[in-house]
C-alpha cells in the first residue's frame, strides 16, 4: 500500500509534469481562441458569469494567474489550461502507478508512463491545453477523483471516510468547472456501494452529501456577483428560479434530453474514428485490451470506469456531434485502458519467459512491443501537432480587431458570435470603449439574459414608460434601434435565426451589416462593391493569423449568411458568388453546400443542386436536413426510390417534420405505396396544422396544407395518383 495520495513516482509524476507543461506553454495560443475561449478569457479576468451552467470553479481558478506578469490577460489564461492538462497527464501517472502496485518495478512504470503520454499527445486534449477552455481543468478533476477514490479503498475505516469526504468536497467543486461531471453520479456511487457499502448508509450519506454541498457552494458565487453590472451576466441567476435556470441549463433542456435512434450507429462509427485518430490503431487496441483486463481482474474498477466513460460518451453521442473534443472526458479514461492494455501485454511476455522456453530472445519481443509504443506516440506527435499546436494562431483576434477598425464612434452593434471576442478587446485590452455591444439573444431572448440597463449600456437611449406596455420581443428591438438612430450608427453582426426579420433594413459592409430602421434600402452597384472591397480585406487579414480549421469554420459560416441575406433580398447573382467565395475557403464545409445547393433549387438548377447536396452528405450522412435536401431533389427530377429512402432517412434522424413526411407522401404515391402515402400525409398534415397554429410554419404554411389534402382526398377517392403542383419550396 503506498502512503501517499499520488504514489510513490514522484519523479516519474514530476517529470510528465514538465515535459507537458513545457509543449503545451511552447505552442500556446498568443491570445483568444475561437468557440468559447473569448468569452472565458473574458470571465476569468473580470470575473463575469458565463454561459450555463457558469463554470465559477473554472473562473476562479484561472482569475489566480491573471496575476502573473506575462503576456497579454489571454495568454495567462490559455496559460491556466496548460498547466491544468501537463497536471492530467502526472496525475494519470500517478493513477497508474497506483493502480499497478503490485506489479515488478519496471513493467508498472511502463505501463503508467505509456498510458499518459497517449493522452498527452492526443489531438483534442493537446489543442484544449492550449487554449482557454474548461476541459483540461476537467480532465484534471476526473483524475484527482479517481485518485481519491481508488486511495479510499485501500485504506482502513476511519482514515478511508476522511478520503470519501474530501472526495465528496472535490466532486462538488468539480461541478463547477462542467456541468456534465453531474453524469458521473452512478459511477463514484456505485463504486462507493461496491467497495465502502457503509459509507452510504444514513450518516455516511449524510457526512458525503455535507461535504459535496460544501464544494458546491463555489455556485453560491453566480448569484451575489449577478447582483452587480456584468459584461457578461448569463442567465441573470439572482433569484432561486433563475440560478436554478441558468446551473441547470435549461435553456437548452430540449436539446439535451432528445435522442435520435436512427443516428446511433454513425455516431457510434464516428466515436469510433475519434478514438483512432487521438490514439492511433495500436493506442485504441491497447485501450479495449486494458478495458477486458480490468473487467477480467478488478470488476469494481471495471465498473467506475466504464460509468465515468459513458457519462461522458452517452450525453454527446446521442445526437449529431460532429467534433471530438466534446468526448475529452472519455479520452482521458481511454488512455487510462491503454495503460492497462500495456501493462496486460508485459504481464503476459512476463509469465510467458517464466513458464516456457521461447527461442525468440526476450530482448527482441520487448524491445518489437516497445519500439511499437514507440513510434506510434511519435507518429502521433508529429500528426497532431500541426493542429494542435496555437502558438502562430492570432486569427480570432484579427477578427475581432477587423471589426472594431470597421465601426464607426459610438457605433451600437447587434452581436450574434462577435460578441464573445469584441467583449473581450473591449473589456480587458480596453480597445474601443465607445462602442456599444448588445447581444441579440439580450432582445429576442430576455429570459435567458441580463437585463438591458443604463449602468450596463451608459452611452445609449432605452425604452421606457411612465405606465407599464406590454411589448413583443421584436416590437422592443424596433422601438430601441429607431430611439438611438440618430446619435448612434447601428450595425448587425450576420444571423440566421433573427435577420429574417429586418432584411429590408440591411446594407452589406463586409463581414458585417449596416442597419438602418427608419428606411428601406436600395442596394447600389456601388454599396456591392464596397462590401465586396471590405470583405476581400477582411477576410485576407484574418486568414494571416492562422489557415486552421476553426477559423476557416467561423469564416465560411459568416460568408453562408451573408449569402443567405442576399439570396433573401433578390441579389441571387451576389448570393452565388458568396457561396463559391465560402467554399474557396472551406471546400469541405456541409452547411454552405446545403444552403448554396437550396440557392440553385430556387433557380431550377436541379442537377447542380444535386451535386452541392451530395457532397454535403458525404460529409454527413446522417444530418436530416442532408438527406431531405437530396430527397426533394430526386423527386423533382423523378427518382421517385431514391427520393423516398432519403426522405424515410431523414423522417428515422431528426423531428417530425411537415413538410418532410409531405414530400415523402408524395414520393410513396407515384410509386403506387398508397397505403403508406396516406399515411405520410396524414402525419404531415397534422404536423402542418399544428405548426400554422403555432405560428412557426414559415411563409406559404397555407399552400402546403391545401397542397397534402388535395392530394389525400385524391387518393381516398381512389382517383389518379398523379400528385397536385406542389408548391415551390
């Protein structure tokens, strides 16, 4: 039994901790990150509240190291992310070596020192250490846990409850850096039954639940900061429903809880592709090895760590997931299994020389095993490190700087994804303090945000009323824009969800838009021609930064909605031309073929529709709007089969949709299916009916809900099959 906590390798803990900490500090990210790294840049520094669940133990841990003296705030805090992942990848380590005890000397060091530097040269756990982001921090807590737990069992009684108590304060703690630790419950309880049953009983439980609330309380920190004017004040948690709203992320509950069984097995292939891609072919066969051992010789480990793994793999599998490092958590574990894996097979080549004589020398075997470790950690330094490493990538701040240089004084800008990066030049490198940053979601979604105050927004004009005035969400943002128009210049940062509604007030400036609410506009051959001049500078500059996948993923997304808005205002000429200057950015990117392929539809161009949703496809088959796409394509040039399997696909993935089952209705009756044709259009009319009652049927609801029952009383009637005109789409 070892005395210590992390065994007894300090060494060998200690010196994986300063080879990881020197890589990933070597190729660290200068400054701000795409996706979420502004915006915990952002809340580290100012101790603001972020997105749900709020991360306070992620903010306040990395609020320490903006103290340091080096670099900019944002290099300090993808700092904290580093040091938080060299500390996984010792800890692992240690685990290991812990784990391993009884093993001779140098089988349990190659073991553990294999299974960590898997996961130090794993691709998503490489580039997160590199960036701010919470799941090294994570990372770093699953192992500690894991590690206190698996001390606790060893131990005898009393000592054994002060270690599953300071297990249940750093489990609570732990919640605050991601919500998602809350999946983990059925694996630290279940392990606790199986090894400590009497710690679960009354006051055992009772002292586990004390002291988890303990480290939970780092939460109690959302609602007194939410008390103060925030930059960033998610969620607004002051009262006990809205704190309970906001750590519960139930603002996206109905994502959370769907699961589309039809995905399952390409999201299972999928994970599967991951895991070879972060571990390579023989890191992958070395962690199911490692997971069959461990069933084999520890079944109450086996157990801990296949309910950690799938708390984990089960939450993002079950719906399209199209990126790895959501699966960090479970790639931790995954090493953890190559570990054993390795160990397994020198346990094996072990007993293997005791028992038999071999002719092959004993040198030669280990040496294959080893030198196959070997090069395969290298190979996979060498192919990850191009992608992970962020020490040249300064492209999301250029972004942000880019439009910033663009804005006029006292510009207000209606942030979409923008406001992550410009709150922070804003914020902490205090760039441009005269502007005005008001997210959208702030107007079209009040519930989930902080209110819109003169202390947060000093430098505008709000609504406001000496009686009460009740205002729809739009009618409000109309109100607002026209109130400050005339001393402040307004802009619109490119959405596909709100713009629809203000299109006819739009001027296309580059990567942003122009807004003016008292006028419609009239688009000039000269406006076009500024906003193309602006874009091309743009989008050059920010490309200078970095030519990596994120940013040529922001890029293309925000030349698609722009494309998008003048395809809606009638520019389809310029629409085109946007779409092919995305996919010269971004060639592989499924969401611009989807939306260019939908532009061609509209132009009747049928088969070169076909071919933009085809490759959309390949790059995600199971994505339903992909194959509705190539279903409405097929039947309109008549291959009716193929129309209908693409629309039954599309119906198995995603949920019920009009005017899918109406289309797929269509395809079953011209190919003589009445049966299954009635039915069809008699789901789609009732998904139809009840989506024009709700108001969200889009334009044209009442056509296709004449169209489907024209086309049922034709087929009840037993008349020809032959379909009504559809309407155009």
């Amino acid at each position: 039994m070892h005395d210590r906590l992390w065994g007894n390798n300090i060494a060998g803990a200690s010196g994986l901790f300063l080879l990881a900490s020197a890589v990933y500090i070597w190729g660290l990210s200068p400054t701000i990150y795409w996706y979420d790294s502004p915006e915990f840049v952002t809340t580290a520094y100012t101790l603001d509240i972020s997105h749900p669940a709020g991360s306070p133990t992620y903010s306040l841990g990395a609020k320490l190291i903006t103290f340091l003296p080096i670099g900019s705030i944002a290099l300090r805090v993808n700092a904290f992310s580093a040091l938080a992942g060299a500390l996984s990848v010792a800890l692992l380590f240690a685990l290991l070596d812990r784990l391993l005890a009884a093993a001779l000397p140098w089988v349990r060091t190659s073991a553990a020192l294999s299974g960590a530097l898997f996961l130090f040269v794993s691709e998503s756990f490489w580039l997160f250490a590199e960036v701010a982001e919470v799941y090294t921090l994570q990372s770093c807590s699953i192992v500690l846990l894991l590690l206190v737990l698996l001390k606790a069992r060893t131990c005898a009684q009393p000592v054994q409850m002060r270690y599953h108590w300071l297990f249940a304060f750093l489990y609570g703690l732990s919640a605050g850096v991601h919500a998602t630790m809350g999946f983990c419950v059925p694996a630290f309880l279940g392990f606790i039954g199986l090894t400590a049953p009497r710690t679960l009983r009354s006051k055992g439980l009772a002292f586990l639940a004390f002291f988890f609330l303990l480290g939970f309380a780092v939460y109690l920190y959302l609602p007194i900061r939410s008390l103060t004017e925030l930059a960033f004040n998610w969620g607004h948690p002051q009262t006990l429903h809205s704190f309970l709203y906001h750590i519960t992320d139930r603002k996206d509950a109905a994502v959370h809880t769907v699961f589309f069984w039809g995905q399952l097995p390409h999201q299972v292939y999928m994970y599967l592709v991951y895991v070879s891609n972060e571990f390579s072919t023989l890191g992958a066969l070395l962690g199911l090895l490692g997971l069959m051992y461990i069933l084999y010789t520890d079944k109450p480990l086996w157990f801990l760590l296949i309910f950690v793994f799938l708390g984990n793999v089960l939450f993002f599998i079950r719906i399209w997931w199209d990126t790895a490092w959501g699966f960090i958590p479970s790639f931790v574990i995954f090493a953890l299994w190559s570990g054993f894996g390795v160990y397994a097979c020198l346990t094996f080549l072990v007993r293997l020389y005791q028992r038999r004589t071999i002719r092959i020398p004993r040198v030669a075997i280990y040496a294959f095993l080893f030198g196959g470790i070997a090069i395969t950690l290298g190979e996979s330094f060498a192919r990850h490190h191009p992608i992970a490493n962020q020490a040249e990538n300064y492209s999301t701040a250029l972004y942000g700087k880019q439009l910033l240089e663009q804005l006029p004084a006292d510009a207000i800008l209606f942030c979409h994804y923008s406001w992550f990066p410009l709150l922070y030049l804003q914020q902490v490198e205090q760039w441009r303090p005269d502007l005005t940053f008001i997210l959208q979601g702030e107007i079209f979604m009040p519930r989930y945000f902080s209110f819109i105050s003169k202390k947060r927004f000093p430098n505008i004009r709000l609504v406001t009323s000496d009686t009460p005035v009740v205002l729809s969400n739009l009618e409000y943002f109309w109100r607002l824009s026209r109130l400050n128009e005339p001393e402040h210049p307004l802009f619109w940062d490119p959405d596909g969800q709100y713009q629809q509604y203000l299109a006819d007030y739009l001027l296309p400036r580059g990567l942003l838009f122009a807004f003016t609410p008292d006028a419609r506009v009239d688009i000039t051959p000269d406006i076009l021609r500024t906003h193309w001049q602006l874009l091309s500078r743009s989008i050059n500059r920010i490309l200078q930064g970095a030519l990596e996948d994120s940013t040529t993923f922001f890029l293309a997304d925000k030349l698609s909605l722009i494309a998008s808005y003048l395809k809606r205002t009638g520019l389809a000429g310029e629409a085109e031309k946007t779409y092919q200057e995305a996919l010269s950015i971004r060639p592989q990117e499924p969401s611009v073929r989807t939306s260019y392929g939908a532009l061609l539809v509209s132009q009747r161009r049928l088969p070169e529709a076909l071919e933009q949703f085809n490759e959309a496809y390949s790059q995600d088959p199971i994505h339903v709007v992909h194959n509705k796409n190539l279903g409405d394509v097929l039947l309109r040039l008549g291959d009716n089969a193929q129309a209908a399997y693409f629309l039954e696909r599309a119906s198995s993935f995603g949920p019920a949709n009009g005017d899918t089952y109406a289309q797929l209705g269509e395809a079953y009756a011209k190919l003589g299916r009445l049966p299954e044709a009635l039915r069809a259009l008699q789901t789609a009319l009732k998904l139809l009916t009840e989506s024009a009652a709700q108001g969200t049927a889009g334009d044209r609801s009442q056509d296709k809900i004449t169209w489907v029952q024209e086309l049922i009383n034709r087929i009840e009637a037993g008349r020809s099959t032959a379909s009504p005109k559809s309407p155009s789409p």
